[in-house]
C-alpha cells in the first residue's frame, strides 16, 4: 500500500475534517458511503481494534517483524525525542533499537476508535504498564498516550498503521 504524496495528504486532510463534519453521509472517492448499518461500523471498529491489540502484544513480546508487519510499507513511527522512522527498514531499525534497550509489559486502553472513510481511521490510546531496563535490569513504570493514524487499500484490506505518534505521560524526575 502506498500513503499519500504530500499534495493528496492536504487533500486527504480536508477530506477526513469534511468526513468529520458530514459524518457517514459523506462518499468517498463518489463511490462508496461510509458504513450506513450498525454491523458494519462495528465490523471496522473491531478491525482496528484487533490491530491494537496485535501492535500490544507484539509489542510486549519484542516481535519485530510483526510490527513492521502491521505498518504500512511507508508507513511513519514517531518516538519521543526521536526524529521519525519512515519506511518498512527504518521502522525495524527503530524497534531492534528500542528492544536492544529495553522490554516492555504494557497494556493499551484504547479510548478512540474513529473510521473516517471506508480506508481512513484513527485511534487514541493510552498505556501503562513496566519497562525493564536491559543494561540495569532497573524497572520503571511506564505510561504514553498514542494516537495512531490507519490505512488500508479499500474496504477488504486489512489496517496498517499509516503513522504512529506517542508521548510519556510520566514526566521526569
């Protein structure tokens, strides 16, 4: 799957804020509406959040190449303090690096799910849980808020993770 070039991420921007004014009335592409049926915004509500939840064990199980699996080949992670990862190599780059440092024990409460259009969502989450520092074998508590932002090629594709951000909630000290 391909993301967006900069000039249809502004365009791709004005239509996720119109599919947020409008709600699901809104067509996408002129050809396809937003799910009208109950079952079917829960289906994609269940998608994403089964992607959530696949990225947290992967996550607590330092399972690299199941996270990059879940991103989009040009996908971006954005890391705290940290310039951003982009692409399929650099994202694994990034997670070795990460689990070469520590290990995680974390659980995501995911507080938004919100399917824009049939092939855009984001989600807002928040985790906590324990970091063990591998060269100490210190472990410290942990919490982030995250938001993520999905894709996928049209309604039968699965969600990747298009661009992925997240923040301590613990400051310093």
């Amino acid at each position: 799957m391909t993301l967006p070039t900069r000039a249809s991420t502004t365009m791709l921007a004005c239509m996720t804020l119109l599919a947020l004014l409008a709600g699901p009335s809104l067509t996408h592409a002129g050809t396809k509406t937003m799910p009208t049926t109950q079952e079917a915004a829960e289906k994609d509500d269940a998608a994403v959040i089964e992607l959530l939840r696949s990225y947290e064990r992967a996550l607590n199980a330092k399972d690299v190449e199941t996270i990059v699996s879940l991103y989009a080949p040009d996908g971006v992670f954005m890391a705290q303090h940290r310039p951003p990862n982009v692409g399929s190599q650099q994202i694994e780059a990034a997670y070795k690096g990460v689990f070469g440092m520590i290990s995680l024990d974390i659980t995501f409460e995911i507080d938004e799910v919100e399917v824009v259009t049939p092939t855009v969502a984001w989600a807002r989450t928040r985790s906590a849980g324990k970091t063990t520092i591998l060269a100490t074998g210190d472990v410290v508590s942990e919490g982030n808020q995250e938001l993520f932002l999905l894709f996928r090629a049209d309604e039968g594709a699965p969600w990747k993770i298009g661009r992925y951000i997240f923040s301590t909630t613990q400051p310093p000290g």
